[in-house]
C-alpha cells in the first residue's frame, strides 16, 4: 500500500521503518533535512523535505493517491491540516497524531467534517498502560485484548514461585486457574512454551488470563502484593495529566512533582485533590521529604529519558514502590533491564502498534485485526483477530488437529461475552476474537499463521 508519513520525529521515524520493514511504500515529508537523511540512509522510503501543510509539498510526494496518510508532527493543529489538506487532495484514509486533551476529547465531534480515518493520542495511551500496571502490582506490563476480558501480564517469576522447576503441563494440571504461559524471555533467548517447558527463576514470563484469573494465579504463586494506594509522579506534562485524572477517579493518594511552577499552578487548579509540588524530582532530598519511602507506586515520566532512569532507581533502591519508568529510546531497554527496572513505558512504541494493527486490518477481510502489542522486548507480537467469514481449514477445526506454524500459539478466545484459554479440543468460530502470540512471525490474516 503506497503510504505518506508527515513528521519524522520519534513516532513518525518509528511507523517509517515498521511499515517498510513490511513491505508498503513508505514517502516521509519533513522540514529537518538532517532528520530525512539520516531516515533515508537507514529505511527503504521516499523522503521529501517540506512543510507538509503546503499543498504542492503533498502533490510533490503524490499524497492523493496513498491508501494512508499519517501526520505525527509536534503540533496537533498543524496534524489535523494536513490530514484535511490530503482528503482534499484524495488520500483514502487520514491518522492524526493528537495530543491536547482539550483538542482530543473534540475528536468524535468534528471527525467527519475533516475527513480523519483515526485519531492517535500517544499520551493517553501511556496513561492507560500505566494505570494498568498499577492496579496489578506484580506485574511488569499489561496489555488487554477482547473488550478487557483478557489480560497478557508480564511477570518475573522470583525463586519463591511455585511453578518455578515445575513443568507447565504439571502446573496447569494442578491448579483450578484458568491461564496460558505464552512467551518465556530467558536471558536472551525467547521461547513460546508447549506444556513440557519448566520455568526458572528470573524468567521473564507472560501470562494469558481474565484479571480474576490473573490474580487468582499470583495468589497461587505465592507473589502477591499490596494493592497501590498511592502514587508519586514526576513530571507534569500529558502523561501526568490523564494518569492522574484517572488515578484520582479511582479513589488513589496522588503527588506531583514538576519542576515548572506555572505548570504546578495549572495542575493545581485542574485536581485540587492531588498534592503538587514544584521541584526537582532529581533531588533525592526532595523526594525522600516528600514521602518516596511510604508511597506504594512511583512513576517517572517526564521528557528526559535520562532522569527518568536515575529516578527510578533511587525509588526501586530506597523503597517497596511499585516502579514505572517512561522510556522512548529502543537502546536504553536492554540496559534498563539489566539494572533491574522491570516496568518500562514507551509512548512511541505503543504510537506505533495502533497504527500497525490499522493498517494490518486494511489488508484482508475474512478476519480484521482488532489490535497489536509488542511484547518481550519487541521480540514477539500479540494479535487480535476478528473472525468475520467461515474460514475453510481454520474455522469448526479441532485446535489439536490445527498445523499452526512453529512458535505460533492460540492463547485466548472470545465467544459472545465469554473469554476462554482454549485446550485442543477448541475450535474457532464465525464472530470468535481471537488471540495469536508470534515469535517468528507477523501475521496480517489469522489464516496466515496455517502452515
């Protein structure tokens, strides 16, 4: 599919490769002529340099013929224009990048009129991937598919769990809980596990189930942890602003740190029940006087990937918070988790899987994918599947007598308002959602993952 991207900053950069990694035709228009060569020497794309809002800068790059057009520059009015500027022009489909609440809570309103296929917050949806993170403590990331019925929970398994030098087969024969071990990240090899595999101690581990099952299963496991009650965030921007709108709606202990004092004030003035401190949350002194040690959950989002890492590991050094740490540079995940940050947050990656799972929905239509996530350090990729028509040799099929590709593993299904960890003698359904976990593979049609 020929595509155009308007803005090659982080999360523009980012779709350019994905989608030319997966063969569409990617045209990047920037004003940055650094930011375009260092993308053309690394991508197989087009790259033209221009104010993507000038209308010949848009004809010059053939705009009205692309199935897609994508504008993720810095500022959400200059996004909107383009995406009207290329319907104008005959693009098929706009995305926008929007980031203001103020502007993004308008979006259902005014989505005709401008002609925008889909709009992307990259900030709200951080917000959200914290907040789940927060309410189950134990975990290190959560993903939910099929309306929020199914949860796929990444998990350091500690010496004291009880499946540790277990085998799966024995630990699922054991235990009433209803859950999938899906994906295994052990130092640096990646397995998707049949029911002979034993976990170890330091696993990476992530876990396919309802959130009762969910919890059912660390309680099984002998992790459990104190529900978070309250949370210290550094930094005030985007981020700060849904997290805490949804944090405070949920009865939680909110404090700011920020250390703009006009930002403070506006803060302030938009949740006078949360506690809000100018600072500077690099100041240790600070944080310890502000409460560091008794707060339950500590989440480090401000603009500099940098301080979040040294803040966060002061928190995770200096109390039991839960840690939550917003990182957008690939290069830093590896290192963070070394140093034992386990929960990390990127708004770019997390940009890019909505786009992804829109444009993999483009290309059939017997099933739709309805998401995707990236998990175990992008190593491996989670779809949803929405089966719209029978499908011959897939659908009314026995899972057991299913040839799915090697490392390819049905986890959940979705049937009405029932979610079901399927065993072999499940089938697949006409109206089925359906959950497929990938190591090797990225499929944009369920019946792809058929050998």
């Amino acid at each position: 599919m020929k595509m155009a991207i308007i803005g090659n900053g982080k999360v523009g950069s980012s779709l350019a490769a994905m989608l030319s990694n997966e063969k569409h035709d990617v045209t990047v228009i920037d004003i940055n002529s650094d930011a375009l060569e260092k993308t053309q020497n690394t991508e197989d794309v087009m790259c033209i340099e221009g104010n993507g809002i000038d209308k010949d800068i848009q004809k010059q790059a053939n705009v009205g013929k692309s199935g897609i057009v994508i504008a993720t520059t810095h500022y959400d009015e200059v996004n909107l224009l383009c995406c009207l500027i290329a319907r104008k022009l005959g693009a098929a489909r706009t995305i926008a990048r929007v980031r203001n609440p103020e502007y993004y809570k308008q979006i259902d309103f005014i989505r005709d009129d401008l002609g925008l296929t889909m709009a992307i917050n990259p900030e709200g949806i951080t917000a959200d991937e914290i907040l789940r993170v927060l309410i189950t403590p134990e975990a290190a990331k959560v993903e939910v598919f099929e309306r929020g019925k199914m949860e796929l929970v990444e998990y350091k398994l500690p010496e004291t769990s009880a499946i540790v030098n277990c085998s799966l087969k024995d630990v699922y024969k054991r235990t009433k809980v209803k859950f999938l071990i899906c994906a295994v990240q052990r130092e640096s090899e990646i397995y998707i596990p049949d029911g002979e595999f034993i976990p170890q101690a330091g696993d990476r581990i992530n876990i396919a189930a309802s959130h009762r099952d969910i919890e059912q299963f660390f309680r099984m496991s002998g992790t459990v942890k104190d529900k978070v009650k309250s949370c210290m965030i550094v930094g005030g921007g985007r981020i700060c602003y849904y997290l805490t709108k949804a944090l405070l709606s949920i009865g939680m202990h909110v404090k700011i740190i920020e250390n703009n004092l006009t930002r403070c004030k506006e803060l302030a003035e938009l949740f006078p029940k949360a506690a809000v401190i100018c600072g500077d949350g690099t100041d240790q002194d600070l944080l310890v006087e502000e409460g560091i040690r008794e707060a339950d959950a500590f989440v480090a989002i401000t603009g500099i990937d940098e301080e979040n890492i040294i803040m966060s590991l002061y928190a995770k050094n200096n109390s039991n918070a839960k840690v939550v740490t917003k990182i957008n540079r690939e290069s830093y995940v590896d290192l963070t988790s070394k140093i034992g940050l386990d929960c990390i947050i990127s708004p770019k990656t997390l940009s890019t899987n909505a786009v992804l799972a829109y444009v993999r929905s483009l290309d059939n239509t017997e099933s739709n994918i309805e998401s995707i996530y990236h998990i175990v350090n992008n190593r491996v990729e989670a779809a949803e599947f929405k089966i719209r028509k029978e499908i011959p040799g897939l659908t009314g099929i026995r899972l057991k007598d299913l040839r799915i590709k090697k490392d390819t593993l049905i986890c959940s299904v979705l049937r009405g308002r029932q979610m079901f960890i399927p065993d072999g003698t499940a089938t697949i359904e006409l109206g089925d959602s359906v959950v497929v976990i990938s190591k090797e593979h990225r499929f944009s049609d369920i019946h792809d993952i058929l050998e």
